[in-house]
C-alpha cells in the first residue's frame, strides 16, 4: 500500500487572476455544494499543484493546474474519457483488425473519441480492459516501473496440491525469464477442476496461462476482474461503463498522478 504523506502547506501563489474560482470547480467536479467545497477549502482538504489552499478567493485554470481533494485527483479536462469494458472470449484487443476479426473498436465504433485500449488480453481471455483517450495515464498504467497488479480467476483441472501457491509467490522460471504472482486463491474447488485468484502486475505474453501450466494446472477459462482499484463487477460481456470520479481518481493515484 502507498504510503500517505502529509502535504506541506508551503506559500506559493497558485492563484491565476484570470481563472475560474476554485470553489466553482469543485463544485462543477461532483465534490459538493458551494457550501461544501468552501468547508474543504477551510480545512485544508484541497490541493491546487501540490499545495494546500485555504484561501476563497483564488482562481486557477482548470486546464492547466492539477486539483486533490483528499489525496484524490479531481477530472477537471470533460474531453478525457475512462471506460470499463468487459471483453468477450475471440476479441482481439485492437481497436481495428486488418484479418477482419471481432476487434475492440467494434463495441465502441459509433463513440465520437479516438479511444485506445490500455494493455492486452489474449484473444481467449475474457474481462476487464481499459478504453481512454487519455495518453498519460495509459502509458503509465502499463508502464511496469508502476506496479499497477491486475486480478484474474483462472479455471483449471484439480486437484491443487498445497505447495502451488508458494512455488508461483516464490517464483517459477519461463523460458523469457522467472515470473512472481502478488497474490495465489483457491476459490473453489470440485471433483477434478479449481477457480483460483491469481494476481500479478506482469504483463507478459500469456504470463497467467504460462504460469499456470508451469505448474502443472493449463487454464482451461481466464477471466480479468479487476485493474488497479477498478473491478470488472456485474458488467455483461460486450458491455462497456464510464468509469465514476472515484475510480478515475484511484487510477491517477495508483500511477502517482
């Protein structure tokens, strides 16, 4: 878990005479009332660039200045788009397909944004994948140095002996290198087959799929349920979701946004 640090309360004028008062943005943003977003502001609850603002009259560009309320990143640019797609089996992840096979793109085409989606899934694994418009934090949620774990349920032939989920925490080797899981479930388990919860911020090629057979257990369905703070839930396959302020918001900071 990400340590929280106190925000130093330095002086540093942030105020922009020709912009929009911040409790308005707040406010415009979903965080609440007027009323509310002064309260927040009297309290020392609100960031602008990384620094503490107490003062009701100071005006930034919310197109260029960075607002926190809580430690949570405010979506201040309403041109950015964040969906939650569920990815049905035999889609490949490519917002077009030069073979003409079923892509990403289909389920979007009529959208008027040039989405692109954020990571891969395998043509036969099913789930959560992210559509955005949004370059920056795209990159930097598949960009390893962050660490972003992904959450997948993986159906495979049982048993499951003991010693699988230490052999996959401690590490197993590949033939491109040795592969650690954060997290190993079994979920359940019947006569002959298991559900287990793996989870991993790796995003090599079929690095469950391999993984998993590594150890004896070739996944026979797998399933991504959950990126970083955003989960999969209810959501039927072929369908897509705008991500809400919350999640979008956990997303920034899971990225150091």
């Amino acid at each position: 878990m990400r340590r929280q640090f106190p925000v130093p309360e330095v002086s540093v004028d942030v105020h922009d005479p020709d912009g929009v008062r911040l409790q308005k943005i707040l406010a415009q943003a979903g965080v609440g009332s007027r009323r509310k977003c002064e309260i927040l502001i009297d309290a020392g609850r609100v960031q602008v660039d990384g620094h503490v603002v107490r003062d009701q009259g100071v005006r930034i560009d919310p197109a260029r200045q960075v607002v926190h309320v809580d430690g949570v990143r405010l979506i201040l640019d309403d041109t950015r788009i964040y969906y939650a797609f569920n990815k049905p089996a035999g889609v490949v992840s490519t917002m077009s397909d030069e073979q003409g096979r079923v892509s990403l793109g289909d389920f979007v085409y009529d959208r008027p944004e040039r989405l692109f989606h954020v990571g891969r899934l395998d043509s036969d694994t099913e789930g959560l994948i992210l559509l955005t418009n949004d370059g920056e934090l795209g990159h930097r949620l598949q960009h390893p140095s962050y660490s972003v774990p992904k959450t997948y349920l993986a159906e495979v032939p049982g048993p499951i002996a003991r010693d699988v989920g230490q052999r996959l925490r401690d590490g197993i080797e590949l033939d491109d290198g040795p592969v650690k899981v954060d997290s190993f479930k079994v979920v359940d388990s019947q006569p002959g087959k298991a559900l287990l919860e793996v989870i991993l911020h790796e995003g090599r090629k079929h690095i469950v799929r391999r993984a998993l057979e590594a150890v004896g257990h070739p996944v026979e369905r797998l399933v991504r349920v959950q990126v970083g703070p955003v989960r999969l839930g209810d959501l039927r396959p072929g369908r897509w979701r705008v991500l809400n302020s919350q999640e979008i918001g956990a997303l920034f900071g899971a990225v150091g946004m």
